[in-house]
C-alpha cells in the first residue's frame, strides 16, 4: 500500500507555508484536477486518533501519536496530504486538537481559526468524537460543536457541507440509538447558537449533510477496526458524484487557484487574532455583512415593484414616487439589519451606509426623472397661465400657484433615505419662469415700439427723435415696473432684479435700434427721399394738387422746399439720438448739401468759412456719446448725389407743366378777351367785371384740357 506523505501547510505558529504548498501542487499535479476533486478535513480533540484514521483511511503519512509515551500533542498546525489511489482527486488536511492542554485554556484563538479555516476549505469535515462523550452535557466535543454551528450561521449561506461524525470505541451499544443521540444533541446544540432572524427557522439540514458512522477501538480490536475504514474509504470514492458524499459544490473554484485561495483565507482569518466567534468580532462581521448587504442590493434591483416604479416614471410624474421608493427600500434595509444584528455594530453600520448608499444611486436616476417631470409640467402650466394674464396681479397669482405646485410635487417625491432636495431643479424652474416672463414683456416692448417707431422714421418730422424717445421712456419704464412688481413672487435679491431690469432696457433699446437700422437700408432712405420731393413738389402746403392751382407759384421756392424736406428725412436718419442733446448733423448736411444747390437764408450757417469738405468723414462731429451712426457723412453724400440724379427728371417735368401751363393761361386770357366782345361776354362783364371772366375762361380750360 502506498503512503502519501503529508506537508505541513499552517505552523503552529500560524505561518502559512506558501513554498511548501507551491511545491505540493506541482508534485501532485493537483492543479490539473480541474474542478474534479474533494477536499476531506479532520478536527476533533487532541489525542483522538484523528491522524491514525486519516492515515487508515486515505494512505496517508500523518504523524500519529505513540502510545508508549502517553496522550499529549502530535499534530501541530494544520498538514494536507494527497490521498492515494481515490477518485476523484482528494486532499486530506489533518487539524490540531482543539483542546490542547498545550496551547492552554486561555489561548483558543488557533482552534478557532483553525476551525473557520476547514469549513471554509473543505468539502468534508469529519468530526472525531469519543463514544462516550454521546449525551454528555459537558463533553469535549460539545464546544468544538458550537464553534461550527456559529462559524456556520455566520459566516456562510447554506450550501450543504458535509459533516461526518466518527464515532471512536463504539461497543455493544446498537448504532442506531448512537446516531439517534447524537443527532438530539446535535440539533439542540444547533438550535442554541444565536442566529439572525431570518435563519431562525433554518433547520440543520439546509446547512449541512450530517453522516454518522462508527468504529470500534483500533487499540484493542485493530482487525475490524481495519475492515470498517475500509468501507468507510469507499464512501469517499466518486465522492463528488451525483448522490455522493461531497455536498454543495456550486461555488467550486477550479483546483488551480487552491493555494491563492487557501492563502487568503488563511490572511483574513488570522488577521483577525482576537476572532471570536459567539461574540462576532470584526472580521466575520465584514465578510457576512458585506455578502448581506449585497444579497440585499440586488433584491432591490430585482424587486418587482421598484421595476414597476422605475418604468412608470419615465412615461411622467408618478404619485406618491417618494413614499413608495422610501418603502421599498426601507423594507431591505429593516432585513438587512435583522440579519446582521449580531454582528460587530460599527462594522454593521458601515456596511448598511455602503447599502445605502449604492441602493440610493440605483434611485437617482429615477428620482431626478421625477423632478424633471415636474419641472417640465410647471414650466408648460406657467406659459399657458402666463398668457392668459392680463395685468400683474394675475402674473403675481399664476406664479406663486404654480411655484407651490412644483413644491409639494418634490415633497411627495421626496426620498426619506435620503438627503436630497429639489433645489437645483427649483432654481432652474425659477429661471425658465423668469425668462418667460421677460420673454412676455420683451414681446410687449417689441410690440409697442417697433410699427410705431418705423412710422415715425417713415413721416420724417422734425421732431422724430424727441417723440421717439417719449415713446421708448413710457412703454419701456411701465415694462420694467409691471415685470418688478410680478418678479416679487420668486424672491429675488435687489442685484438680480435690477440685471433683469436692464435687460428689458437693453432689449427695448435694441428694437428701436433695429427698427432704426432697417430705416437706414441706403435704397429705404432713397425711396422716402424721393417720395418726400414729389410729395412737396407737387402739392402746396395745403397739400393741394398743382393741378388745382389757382394762381402761380414760385418753382425755384418749391424746388428748394423738396428738397429741405428731403434732406431733412436724411438728417434724421443718419444717427440714432438716445438722448435730447442737440447736434451738427443737421447744418452740416445743409451746408454741404442744400446751400450749394438752393441756399436757405432762413438756417443759420456756421461753415461759410470752412474750408474743407465736413462729409469727406466716416464720423460724425459734435455729436452726442449717446448716438449711434447710422449713415456716416461719406454715404449721406453719396445718397444725396444718388438723389439729386434720381430727382432730375422730375424737376424738368415740374418746369414743362409749368410751362405749358403758362401758355394755357396766356391762350385762355385771349379766349376770354374775345368772349367779353360777345352780347353774351359782354352781359357777364357787366355783372362780375372783365377780370373774371378771364379767371374763370383759363380755369374752364385747364379743366377741359384735364379731360
């Protein structure tokens, strides 16, 4: 028979042998198992035969203890042998007694770590009990008992190890009462070990395949001591088979990972010297809360009724959001805390803020869906309430409505776990609330100034600028009181009402130089140049027709009164006068422009003795800071020459009626003078007298010739 000789992969000291295990994989080939094998581990007390039956039943070479020289420690630490000719592959670990008189009563922690490490490593566990010790309430297998049922509940999930009880020197006494004992006292003991709620009703078997078997003292009866651990070596092949002895393997690693993970198994454990297991010390507690809360975590991602929740607020807001997302989480977190609470209390609140707050981030993007709905239905029921508003105070009433709206939206969508709040949606809805109200008096100003400051730009009067400014200050100044007075609603700091104030100045300054600007398109100005000289030229001041004239005018005085009418609607038009202050513009167009052509002696003139040309500039001078140029100097002239061009052909029209009309009257007067020598010419003289006859011969001309 072979022996497999074992390696000691833990010192007594707790130094884990990483090169020994390095060098255990690679003679063994264990790591090219797969995840085809077992692991059986031995604990029990000292001097128990643990060694001698590892060594019977899997052809090991533990170190065993000699009769000879009496009861006292042989294993020290924790050893791993391959077991020899067994499939599936299977390491056997053989564990230090857990009741060492040599590590003393007062020094456990090794026993116990030792223990958490082979139910965290091992497939199996075989549980070494004296016969005797069945039924006993102060036996020395009862505490080693409670070690595994509390690293158990609080440690691990369910998972089915299996536990296989070892019963040594068994006599005459049937196996069945044994195992019927055994099992009393083990599901007491199990019942006994606090747990948290939730496992309270747990039963033994979703922790573990408890297998009892029995041997008879290999000192006394070695033959069929022999003979049964050979039936019980069977029992450990095809080990991991469906129906085998091995139980939950869902979470087993492939073989070639086993130093990694034994390693830092063995670090966490014994990172932890203070472990104690009924009292939940700091270690355990990390693992286990951690594992909960997750668990916890993703039964709310999953649960159905925050699915429900998070896909109907993407279609709008939903009522009663917050209150039912605060439930939903509450009811995982109130779990969370009944399964950890006997674990350490710093660590198991750390664990649940880290709960929290990865459940809260799974919310956000829900809860600010929500606000963005109520933000969004606010602003639409403010725009439709705001046009139909028709002085302040229904403005006043709309807002503080609809600002109230918003609020107890967010304080029903409100998470309780949380310490979020629906300012940065509020002041955005503060915002777009005020931009549509300055949006409503932009479009007010906009209204109230543009057509009536282009009709006023159209008629060209002198006092043009002066009644645009009148209008500009009231519709502007009333704008800015109405959006003062209906901005009260939102609270807004002196420094913020007044930067609002000036952009409705701005903006109203900005259509009237708008309005301005179109005025001033070159073929504009032209065109109401011209139109303005016909006008004049054609008609007296009484705006009657030249045709309807009755007696002559001067044609040079018309022509000079056109043209000052003209060039006053180009004076106009060259800069925009914000302010009253008087300007050069005027006379220095008269100057350059009109004196050269048909002097006015009625303008006083201050360039008689200028020498240079004043529209040869792009800028005007003596203007004030305020104005804006519309038409510099140069492009004033250049209309102006455009104008003169264009209004030729009108003016030596004007001279040829003129004309024409001269001669009418002279043939019209010769007519009446013959009538006057007629009976009938004659009788009408005598009544209204010679002169008018002739006045009326010429007008009953013209009139004819108008036919």
């Amino acid at each position: 028979m072979k022996m497999e000789q074992g390696m000691q992969l833990i010192d007594g000291n707790g130094k884990f042998n990483v090169d020994g295990l390095t060098d255990f994989m690679t003679a063994t080939e264990f790591a090219q198992s797969g995840l085809s094998y077992a692991i059986v581990a031995i604990i029990g007390s000292q001097s128990s035969g643990k060694s001698t039956l590892m060594n019977q039943t899997f052809h090991t070479n533990f170190e065993e203890m000699d009769a000879y020289n009496g009861r006292g420690q042989t294993t020290k630490g924790i050893w791993i042998a391959k077991c020899s000719d067994i499939d599936p592959f299977t390491i056997a670990m053989d564990f230090e007694g857990t009741d060492s008189n040599q590590r003393g009563e007062d020094d456990t922690a090794f026993e116990k770590q030792s223990t958490l490490f082979a139910l965290a490593i091992a497939d199996v566990v075989l549980i070494n009990m004296w016969y005797k010790d069945i039924g006993l309430e102060h036996a020395a297998s009862r505490p080693l008992l409670k070690t595994v049922f509390q690293v158990m509940k609080r440690l691990f999930k369910p998972r089915k190890k299996t536990l296989l009880f070892v019963i040594r020197d068994h006599s005459k006494t049937p196996l069945e009462y044994l195992k019927t004992a055994l099992l009393e006292d083990i599901e007491k003991i199990w019942a006994a070990v606090a747990e948290p709620e939730t496992l309270s009703s747990a039963p033994l078997r979703e922790f573990f395949n408890v297998e009892i078997t029995a041997l008879p003292s290999y000192e006394y009866q070695e033959e069929k001591f022999k003979e049964q651990v050979a039936q019980l070596r069977q029992r450990f092949v095809h080990s991991i088979y469906p129906g085998g002895l091995v139980g939950d393997r869902e979470e087993v690693e492939p073989a070639s990972g086993f130093p990694l993970r034994a390693e830092e198994i063995w670090k966490i454990i014994k990172d932890n010297r203070d472990l104690d297991l009924p009292a939940v010390k700091v270690m355990v507690a990390t693992v286990r809360c951690e594992e909960i809360a997750g668990e916890k975590l993703k039964c709310f991602t999953t649960d159905e009724d925050w699915l429900e929740m998070k896909e109907a607020v993407q279609a709008g807001p939903v009522s009663g959001f917050g209150g039912a997302v605060s439930s939903i989480l509450e009811t995982y977190l109130s779990e969370y805390d009944r399964e950890v609470v006997y674990f350490d209390q710093e660590v198991r609140n750390e664990k649940r803020r880290q709960l929290l707050s990865n459940a809260l981030m799974v919310v956000r993007d829900a809860y600010d869906t929500m606000l963005m709905h109520l933000y969004s239905n606010t602003v639409k029921s403010f725009k439709t309430s705001l046009k139909q508003s028709q002085n302040v105070a229904a403005i006043h009433l709309c807002s503080q409505s609809c600002m109230s709206m918003f609020d107890q939206g967010c304080e029903d969508a409100a998470i309780q776990q949380s310490e979020w709040n629906a300012s940065k949606f509020r002041e955005k809805l503060i915002c777009d609330m005020l931009s549509e109200m300055m949006a409503k008096y932009k479009k007010q100003i906009t209204h109230a100034l543009a057509k009536r400051v282009e009709s006023l730009l159209e008629a060209g009067e002198r006092d043009t600028w002066a009644s645009i400014r009148n209008l500009f200050e009231c519709n502007t100044e009333a704008a800015v009181s109405e959006f003062s007075d209906a901005a009260v609603s939102f609270n807004l700091n002196s420094s913020e009402i007044d930067t609002k104030l000036q952009h409705l100045r701005e903006h109203a300054r900005n259509v009237l130089e708008m309005k301005a600007r179109e005025a001033a398109d070159a073929e504009r100005v032209l065109k109401r140049m011209m139109d303005r000289f016909s006008q004049v030229l054609s008609h007296d001041e009484n705006s009657i027709s030249w045709y309807n004239w009755t007696t002559e005018r001067n044609l040079d005085e018309v022509e000079r009164d056109a043209l000052s009418e003209s060039l006053r609607i180009l004076s106009i038009i060259a800069a925009i006068r914000f302010d009253g202050m008087p300007d050069q513009i005027e006379n220095v167009l008269y100057y350059s422009l009109m004196d050269t052509i048909v002097p006015d002696p009625y303008l006083p003139n201050t360039f008689m003795g200028a020498t240079q040309d004043p529209l040869a500039s792009d800028t005007w001078e003596e203007v004030s800071p305020e104005a804006t140029t519309l038409l510099k100097p140069e492009d004033c002239k250049s209309l102006w020459m455009n104008f003169i061009e264009q209004i030729n052909p009108m003016v030596t029209g004007a001279r040829s009626r003129q004309d024409g009309r001269r001669r009418t009257r002279s043939y019209a007067a010769a007519a009446a003078t013959a009538a006057v020598a007629t009976g009938a010419g004659a009788a009408v003289a005598a009544v209204v007298g010679p002169a008018a006859v002739v006045d009326a011969g010429i007008v009953i001309f013209l009139r004819a010739m108008r036919l």
